[in-house]
C-alpha cells in the first residue's frame, strides 16, 4: 500500500511538473527557468520517497568541471540535479 502511495505523489509531482514545464519553457526559455523547474520537480519526488542527499566537498567545485555518475540508482541524476549548485 505504501508503494502504491508513493508511486501516485510520484505520478502527481511528475504531472504538476510537466505542466509547469510545458507552460514555462515557450515563455522563459533561459537555464534558470528550467533549472528551478528541475530542482523542485526532483526535490519532491525525493521528499515522496523518503530520501535525502547529502553532498560533500560542493566548495571545492571551481571553473568548469565534468561530473559523471556511475548509476548505482535510478536516483543518480535526481541526486546531483538537487545538490549541485547548476544554473
């Protein structure tokens, strides 16, 4: 029941998300407007599941970088969508 609970915020933040998005981008195509889109629709689908990230060494990012992910999870990309300080 909790999974299936879950699943549907999931659905529904994905959705609220999506509209905002298809609203927004023919309007305000500049990167901080997809980026707040990103980070709030990836911000509520961790709060939905429970997870939190925590990312360390973020100071330590200067000048451009390459960030790769090794897709231990499928939460690899929501994850650095949420910590890393992108605009």
């Amino acid at each position: 029941m909790i999974d299936l609970v879950r699943d549907l915020l999931v659905a529904l933040c994905t959705i609220f998300w999506g509209t905002v998005a298809v609203v927004l981008f023919p309007i305000a195509r500049q990167g901080s407007a997809v980026m707040f889109v990103a980070r709030n629709w990836v911000a509520w689908m961790l709060a939905c599941c429970g997870i939190e990230v925590e990312a360390d060494g973020l100071e330590n990012l200067r000048g451009p970088v390459v960030i790769l992910s090794n897709h231990q999870s499928v939460f690899d990309i929501a994850a650095l969508v949420h910590s890393l300080p992108l605009e």
